[in-house]
C-alpha cells in the first residue's frame, strides 16, 4: 500500500520537489557534481521550459496538489521539477561511475 502523500494538500508537490531535490543534492555533493550538474540543467531547462509550458497550455496534463503560484505561465514546482530532475540524474549516474572507477 502506497502513503497517501495528498495530507500536504496544496503543497504535495513542492514538498515532493523539496524531498527529491534534497537527495539530488546529496548525491550530487557526495559525487563533486554540482557543477556538472548546474551546466546540465542550464542547457536543458530552456528545452525543458518551452516544453512543459506547451503540455500544460494544451492540457495534456493537469497538476492538482499544488501551491498555485506561478511563474512566467507555469507554476513553481515545474520549474523545480525542471531543475530536480536532471539534478538527480547526474547525481545518480555520477554515483555509479564514482564506485566504478
């Protein structure tokens, strides 16, 4: 059985984005990536942004447990999420490579 994370109401998935960008940021130190993983996002975000901008407008998704807040027509915790996601990769894949060498 799954915990019901929706008790957080509003602010489930910023609290989401705050958890999972948490352990993207520990990976990420651990690993000495930050840098790395700073360049990854600049270069995707903007592809990122055009991308979930689009999604949203045309409805192909909508977000129900958040804040409400948004940000140049997208609400905050995508641009978390945009930021979160590859932060997490890198911090994954250089963990992986980090024990291998």
């Amino acid at each position: 059985m799954r915990p019901d994370i929706s008790v957080f109401g509003r602010y489930t998935y910023l609290l989401t984005e705050v958890v999972w960008g948490t352990v993207a940021l520990a990976l990420l130190s651990r690993a000495g990536a930050i840098r790395r993983a700073a360049a990854t996002v600049a270069a995707l975000y903007p592809i990122a942004y055009v991308w979930d901008w689009y999604t949203l407008e045309v409805g192909v998704f909508d977000i129900k447990l958040r804040t409400g807040q948004e940000l140049l027509g997208i609400p905050v915790e995508e641009h978390l999420f945009m930021v979160v996601v590859p932060s997490l990769v890198v911090g994954i894949h250089e963990t992986i490579h980090e024990y291998r060498s």
